[in-house]
C-alpha cells in the first residue's frame, strides 16, 4: 500500500508506481506485471482503478497483453529481438 495523495487521482499514482517499476527494472521486458486483482489487492483500490491503470500503460507503449495470459512489458527498442 502507498499514502495516497488526496489531490491526485489514485489511479495516476499507481501508475507513476507501475511505470517507475518498469524503469527501474523490477519488471523487466516481457515479464509479467500484476494483474488488475493484483493491483487491487497491492494498493487496495477498486478493479475499475486497476482497468485505469493497465490502460493507460498500454497506451503508453509500457505493456501489452496477451488474452488468456496477462500483461507484460514491452520489449524496449534496445531490447527487441533482431529482425529476420
């Protein structure tokens, strides 16, 4: 759990938190990050909150998801496998 700050909506702060994980390596490219329950569970936030967030990363070229699998992070330009 993080102290939330009041003026700021939730979602945005579990988001900068998920993003600064990537960043910093706690997640590295394609791995798994957590799910919506997961995050629910992790900050105590509502499962729409978590959709907000796994969204915003996605429009952010941060994860992708694979149906049925998760979400994961996406390979950085410098991490990409070499085309064929």
């Amino acid at each position: 759990m993080i102290d939330f700050a009041p003026d700021v909506p939730r979602w945005r702060q579990v988001y900068a938190v998920i993003r600064q994980r990537i960043a910093d390596g706690t997640y590295p490219p394609r791995t798994r990050i957590p799910s919506v329950v997961g995050l629910q569970h992790e900050f105590g936030i509502a499962g729409v909150t978590g959709q907000k967030v796994h969204r915003q990363l996605r429009e952010d070229g941060l994860i992708y998801t694979e149906p049925g699998l998760g979400s994961f992070v996406a390979p950085r330009p410098d991490t990409a496998a070499p085309d064929d």
